[in-house]
C-alpha cells in the first residue's frame, strides 16, 4: 500500500533532533558517494497573471543506506513584490482555496515501489531549520546563548528550533517589518522554545550584542550588512543574497550547505524575473570566492573546521535546497507515521503498471 500523508501528519512525527539525525547521516554518505542528488530544476514561463510567472520546480535524492529515493516538485505561481523597502519573492496561494501546491513522491530503493505522497510544507521548512541548524552546531561559539533573528515568518520557526537544538539558548530577539506580526511571534517562541524572546523595533538592536544572528525572510536583497559584524559572531542565512558581500569579504570563515549556488533554469521567451538577474537573487555576489568555501558535508565528514577559536566570525549560508534533503526527511516522516498509524493507505497498483514502461 501506499501511504498518503498530510501536513499535520508529518507535522506530527517529524521532529527536528530526528531530521537533523538523519540529514548528518545523509550527508556522510553524500560526501563519501554512497548517496546522490541531483540540482534543483526550475521551469519558468508566463501566466495569466501579469505580475507573475508559473514556475515548475523539481530536485531529487537516493539514499540507498536509508532505503529511499524522493522527487520534490512545486507548481507556483510566483511574484516579486516591493515590502518595506526589499524585493521579496513570493509564492501566491493561488490554487483552488487559496493553497499552494508542492509535493513529496518518496520510493524504495529495494523495489522501486512508491512508498508515500506528501505535501512539502512541513519537511520543507524542518529541513531548512535542520541545515542552518547544523551550520550552527559546526560554526557558532559552542558557548553561545544568545540569537537575534530577522524574520518571522514560516522558515523563522525551524531556524529558532534548530538552533536551540545544538546550543543552549538563553535568550533571543526578533525583528521582522511588520510589529505585529513580530510580537506575536516572540509570545508563540516564548511557549514553544522555553526561553525569552523579545521582539525589537529595528534591526540595529535585534543584532546587538548576540551571539548568534540567524537571517530568515523572502527578501532578495542583502538584509545583513558588514557594520553589524563583530568577533565571534556567527551568522546564518537561508538563501545566497541576505548577507551583503562586503560581510563576507570581512568575515574569517563563510561556508555554503553544498555549493551549487543556483538552480538550472529554463525560461520561456520574454521571461526574466528579478531573482534570475544579474547580481540580484540567485546571481549576488557575482565577484565572491564561493569555490573556496568549505561546504557542510565536509563539516560533518571532519575534513573541514567550521571555527578555529572563539573570537572568529563565521557566515553560514543555505545556498540551495537539496532533494536529498526530502528523500531523508520525507524518508523519517513515513517510517514515524508507519509505525504511529497515520495516513491513508491507497493500493499501490494504482501507481504502478503491469506493461513495461
């Protein structure tokens, strides 16, 4: 059978210690070959809306070790609105009653058979947390207690988590340009996290005087700037343009999640979106050393060091998601839910066919 599962399913057996686990071992094992994934792809073409694209998006993994294979794919209908000041890329919840549409096919490497269908959420945001999550168990200050966080959003959540995994956090501040949303944030952290979170009226005093600034929003644009570096700090980013160049320039040690930096892109005639510009989004930091970075994996295989001493400042940045990543976490997700009970399970033949493909 064939296990259909929910984001409140997965929600409810995929924690982060556990993906954060089972990412460490899949990264072992892509670092040494036994496991593979292949790069992002992205489609992108025009769309009946004006002031957006349709994208199709797809990347995958095989982790023989952990017996799974997975494809992500996502049907979008993107834009790229001005906020407070940032362009941000933003996805439009634009299917029937206004949902998204992103999805996780997860398959047996024993017998290629289906195992699972799940939407990405859930995992998406859990194996975002995860991999900054390890950026910060290999780079930050092993004293470190205290985090500002720029962003409160959907990814915000995981990155706090994560962090608080792999550190004993005492307390922590948030911005985000919208005071409400940031308020509410800090009281919901507060209850799920165990320790003080408070939120700050500008960037300048969420970054002051942390150990740790983890950068989480949709924004294209640099949102952290080199005059907010001091020794020891560690700060993370969760896509390539949120830390300015000149920060990187100045900073002792920056590591990217794997190095593949953007994804394959094929557009359609006349399609041409800010993040695929030169120098913005995807193409920032045109002019940096990136191949010389150290890259997560070699972090965990003990190749590289992600500190030397304490008074180091370290930049982690979560280049770009690897489908890998959903075939280990989606792999956990099903094997939890298996044994819990959840889901609904649909004959396998359904997805199967007895004529060779």
């Amino acid at each position: 059978m064939t296990l259909i599962l929910s984001n409140d399913d997965v929600a409810s057996v995929l924690t982060m210690s556990g993906c954060m686990d089972v990412l460490e071992d899949a990264y072992r094992d892509l670092h040494s070959g036994a496991a593979i994934t292949r790069r992002r792809s992205d489609s992108l073409t025009p769309t009946t809306r004006e002031d957006a694209i349709y994208g199709f998006k797809t990347m995958d993994g095989v982790i023989p070790s952990q017996g799974v294979a997975a494809v992500r794919l996502n049907s979008d209908i993107v834009t790229w609105p001005r906020v407070d000041g940032n362009l941000r890329r933003v996805k439009v919840p634009a299917a029937p009653n206004n949902r998204w549409v992103g999805l996780i096919l997860l398959f047996s490497t024993e017998n290629g058979e289906p195992l699972a269908i799940m939407p990405d959420g859930v995992v998406q945001r859990t194996r975002v947390g995860a991999t900054n999550g390890l950026g910060v168990k290999y780079m930050a200050r092993k004293d470190a207690k205290s985090i500002g966080i720029l962003g409160s959003g959907w990814q915000a959540v995981t990155q706090l988590q994560a962090a608080c995994e792999v550190r004993d956090i005492q307390n922590i501040k948030v911005f985000s340009p919208n005071e409400g949303h940031r308020v509410t944030f800090a009281q919901e952290m507060n209850d799920l996290l165990g320790c003080e979170v408070s939120p700050t009226n500008t960037v300048e005093s969420c970054v002051a005087d942390v150990d740790i600034v983890l950068c989480s929003s949709n924004s294209i644009e640099a949102i952290f700037f080199e005059r907010w570096l001091r020794p020891g700090l560690h700060v993370s980013a969760i896509k390539m343009p949120e830390i300015e160049e000149a920060a990187l320039r100045k900073a002792d040690r920056v590591a990217l999640h794997f190095g593949q930096r953007q994804p394959d892109t094929i557009r359609a005639k006349g399609v041409n979106p800010p993040d695929r510009r030169a120098g913005t989004g995807w193409a920032v930091h045109e002019e940096f050393d990136f191949d010389s970075c150290p890259k997560l994996p070699q972090f965990i295989a003990g190749e590289e060091i992600g500190r030397i001493n304490d008074s180091e400042t370290t930049c982690f940045i979560n280049d770009m998601g690897l489908g890998l990543q959903f075939a280990s976490a989606a792999g956990l997700a099903y094997r939890k839910a298996k044994e819990a009970g959840l889901g609904n399970e649909l004959p396998t033949d359904w997805f199967t066919e007895d004529v060779h493909p």
